[in-house]
C-alpha cells in the first residue's frame, strides 16, 4: 500500500494534465484544464492565477484530493489526460481510502470555506473537526496552545471560540476557515482564494497567519490568489491560466515584468488596480 510522502521533492508534479467535467443533462463534456505541466519544489509556494473560468479553481481541488467530492457527478473533476502526483501518490489512480490518506497530509481551502463552516458547531469544534474525524487520540491542552496562537496571529479574542458560524462576520468566518485548513499541519496547503471577503485591514491577519505556519512546518503551497499582498509575501513561482491553458509561468518577480502574452500583461495592470478594494467587514 503506497502511503504520502510528507517530504517528497517535488511535493508535486503535474505533467500534461487535461481535466474535465463529465457531460450532463444534455450538455457535452467540459474540459477545464488542458495539457498544464509544473512542478512544485518542497518548501515552495506557488500561486495559480487566471480570470473567473481559467481552470485554476479545478486544478487546486483536483490536487487536494477533492475533485470527487461534489454530491452531483457531473461536477466532479475526471483526468481526460496525462497525469499528476502529490506527496508521491500518482492521482489518476486514487482510490478511496487512499485519497483518505493523502487528504490526511494536504489542507485545503475551498474557496467558499468561510461560508460553509458546520453552523451546529462553536468555533472551538470546527477547528477541532479535521483532527476528531479521523482519530480520538489527541492532546487537547497542545493543541489549545496552537489555536491560542492562531487566533492572536488573526486578531480573534478567545472569546470566539464558543461563538457559531452565525454570530461571526464574513470575515470572521473566512479566518476560521484558513485556520481550520491549518489543523493536521499539513505538508502541502492548497488555498483557493483565502483572503476572499476579508477587509483590507484584517487580510494582512491572513497573511502572518500562512508565514507563521510556513516558517513552522516548512509546507509546500498553492495559492489560488489575486491578494497582491499575499502575492508578494510568501509566493516563489506564478502560474497564469486562461480558459484552461497555462499562458504565463516564471519567477513572480520576472513574470509580470517581462510579460510577453497580452493577457498576462492586463493581469498584472488589474492585481494592482484592485490591490485593495474590500469593504470593511461589520
């Protein structure tokens, strides 16, 4: 039985990889992604980019071990081609139990994560879930100590903690959300959007809170992003999609600059145009 590599280098490799989405009610199969080759090197961290539809939201869940978890079949991710391995496990041939194991090592941030937090549970459980569902065996007072941390690192009073999903701000719940993504202290993160709703004041929060885990876990990461503040603080390598084809990669502080594809160029003129454009939270 092949098990995660936490340490494998690269943490992922992705070569000719074409995804899709099954056809449906009539509709022809999508094809979301086609022919994205990249590796990502231990350590590193790595931000997918592309407008609405570009595919980026499809490869990060894909390589997070969650591209079957839509309850309607045509919404989960299928390989029309190539191939990908993460932590040294090859994805095309994932089982079950072996997508439980990898998901055991990978965190992952939905891009809706902050909204579809459990509401029948305080703060304090839903950070607690990713570790209670897979084992009762934990040291609760270690693990407090972690989650006091956090919580001071995205400006949270404790208080918090009881509080449910409801009484939270969106803002709020998206904190929770990145720290709940943190709770396996997983070698690889893969985040989607995960300063989405936060004000400019509090995405900062967001920020340190990633550093800080990084600096602690030495983690692999991709970042599904278009917070220039995130972008400039922990990212090594960019990669730019359009409608499912990789149309820019390089160095994050070379790519933009020596742009040599017109949509790369006008990506890079909106990121600082709207650096800074949430409304404050409630």
């Amino acid at each position: 039985m092949i098990e995660p590599v936490r340490d494998a280098d690269p943490a992922v490799t992705v070569s000719d990889l074409s995804l899709m989405y099954p056809a449906h009610g009539g509709a022809k199969a999508f094809n979301a992604v086609d022919g994205l080759s990249f590796e990502l090197g231990r350590g590193h961290v790595l931000a997918l980019l592309g407008e609405s539809g570009s595919g980026k939201s499809t490869v990060a869940r894909f390589l997070a071990g969650h591209g079957n978890d839509a309850g309607e079949k045509h919404a989960r991710i299928k390989v029309g081609g190539g191939d990908a391995t993460v932590l040294g496990l090859p994805m095309r041939r994932l089982n079950r139990r072996a997508t439980n194991r990898l998901t055991a090592h990978v965190g992952f941030l939905s891009q809706d994560a902050g909204a579809t937090l459990t509401p029948e549970l305080n703060v304090g459980d839903i950070l607690l879930q990713p570790i209670s569902e897979r084992t009762k065996d934990f040291d609760r007072e270690e693990l407090g100590t972690v989650i006091a941390e956090m919580m001071d690192i995205v400006s949270l009073p404790l208080t918090k903690l009881k509080e449910y999903p409801y009484e939270l701000s969106k803002g709020q719940r998206q904190r929770i959300a990145v720290m709940k993504s943190l709770m396996l202290s997983p070698s690889l993160l893969v985040a989607d959007e995960p300063t989405l709703g936060v004000d400019a004041n509090n995405r900062p929060r967001i920020v340190e809170l990633l550093k800080w885990f990084k600096a602690r876990t030495s983690a692999s990461m991709i970042l599904v992003t278009h917070d220039i503040g995130l972008l400039e603080a922990l990212v090594h390598d960019v990669l730019v999609l359009q409608q499912g084809h990789l149309v820019g990669a390089g160095d994050i502080n070379e790519i933009f600059r020596r742009a040599d594809h017109g949509y790369v160029q006008r990506l890079a003129t909106a990121l600082r145009a709207t650096a800074y454009d949430e409304v404050a939270e409630e």
